[in-house]
C-alpha cells in the first residue's frame, strides 16, 4: 500500500466509530471516570452482551414559562421562511428592550400600568421556575450512524417523568436557539433500544458534520483523542451533562487507536 493511500485509510478510520472501537473508548472513559469518581458506569442488557454508559446526576434547573417557548418556536418558523438567523431576532429583542428603541406610550396604545392588576396593583409577568430535578443519561452506539447516541429521561424528586415540553423548558436559551434553528438535529422522544422504554434522546443524524472537523484537527496536531469523550463533550451540555476538564489531562495514547 502506498504511504498517501495508508495515511487516507489512517485518517477514514479515524473519523469513522465501528461498534468495536465504541468500546474501546468507553472502557477508557470508564476508567477515567472511576479515578475522577465521576459516576459513569456500564450497564449490561439481562440476556444479551449489549450494554451502555450510565450516568445519573441530579440538577437544579430552571424552567421558562410555556409562553416564551411558544414565540421561541414562532421565531423558528418565521427563520424558515424569511432566513433571518434567530442570533439576529434575538438581538433585536435586546435593542428593542434599551429606551431608545422602545415605543412611546401613544403608539403602544397603552400605558405599562396598564398591564397591572387594578385590584392590588401588581402585575402578572410570568416568571421562570426552579426545580431540583434527577437526570438519567445513557450513551449507545447506533448502528444505523455509525455514531454514539445520547438517551435521557428526567424525573422529578417525587419520581413523575417531565414532558418533551417540559424538559425542553430546561435546555438553556443559547442551545435552544441552535436547536431550533436545526430541527433534524434535536430532541426527540423515541423508544430506548435496548430497554424498550421511553426516553429523549439528541437525534445522531448530524453527529459526523460537527465530529469531522474536531477530528481532524487532533489529527493534523498528532494527538490522542477518545471519540466518546470528544462527542459527548460537545452535545452533553445541551441537556446539562457537562463533561470536566479533567478527562483531557491524561488522556492515555491508546485513545487514539482506532481499535
């Protein structure tokens, strides 16, 4: 084989994720996690030799009223007919919110009392809610992508499941925005494929756009990388699994065997 058709084969099995390579890298996050007592584990179906990632974390996490989702998901539509990015309407919410950009009290038909109770004088402005609430995550490999999937399901300390509604009430406002403005690349509630229960999960169809240029860079600068820990550092903060730093402090040069 010649050296330019080795260092493409080199490079392709770099950014391709085979079942055997998964788990590889899951072992070494395993190992990681349990030096850093970080609380992943792996899980083994009953009857089967198919497993997956497990974390359970418990959060505190705000939620927006129904109101403002539903003018988010407005902008959304309005993004998809008009190609006005959502970063752009959101700036002019914020420049329409200073005094020079705001109405005067004649054009807005309207004085700010006005939106006041006038039996005690206060004003009904829906407010965000916070909520200690139990986030179960599950990392699997898909073998329709080719790529890691990430299963949740969000439970209230009373034990009662979160609505799809609900829990996207809690994804931040900035991941929000991304989310919508890639509608095949967000939540979605489906089937657990190995539990046959319900569970959200971040839809894997963009995995490879994002994954590719990351790869290629730890490539071009010769350094090691663990697939799953780089995916699941970048799509875990948009349901509030965060990744520390510290799994990239010592990362072992077996990360990045293809396997």
């Amino acid at each position: 084989m010649s050296k330019k058709r080795k260092t493409l084969t080199n490079q392709m099995s770099c950014f391709a994720l085979d079942e055997e390579r998964f788990g590889v890298c899951c072992r070494l996050l395993l190992q990681r996690s349990e030096q850093l007592r970080d609380g992943w584990s792996w899980n083994v179906v009953q009857g089967s030799e198919e497993g997956y990632l497990k974390k359970t974390v418990l959060r505190s996490v705000t939620t927006k009223p129904s109101s403002e989702l539903k003018q988010e998901r407005s902008d959304s539509e309005l993004h998809t007919t008009c190609g006005c990015s959502l970063e752009a309407q959101e700036q002019q919410r914020e420049q329409c919110a200073d005094s020079s950009c705001a109405a005067p009290e004649d054009v807005r038909g309207h004085s700010e009392d006005e939106d006041c109770d006038n039996d005690d004088g206060t004003c009904s402005v829906p407010e965000s809610s916070s909520q200690a609430l139990q986030y179960e995550y599950h990392v699997l490999y898909s073998c329709s992508y080719n790529t890691p999937v990430l299963y949740f399901r969000v439970f209230t300390l009373e034990g009662k499941s979160l609505s799809l509604e609900e829990v996207w009430s809690s994804v931040h406002a900035h991941f929000r925005l991304r989310l919508l403005e890639s509608p095949l690349d967000t939540i979605t509630q489906q089937e657990h494929p190995l539990l046959g229960q319900p569970f959200f999960m971040l839809h894997p169809c963009r995995t490879k756009d994002f994954m590719k240029p990351l790869l290629q860079v730890t490539l071009d600068q010769n350094r090691p990388v663990n697939y799953v820990l780089s995916w699941l550092s970048v799509v875990g903060p948009v349901v509030g699994l965060h990744v520390p730093l510290q799994y990239c402090t010592q990362l072992s040069p077996a990360d990045s065997e293809p396997g």
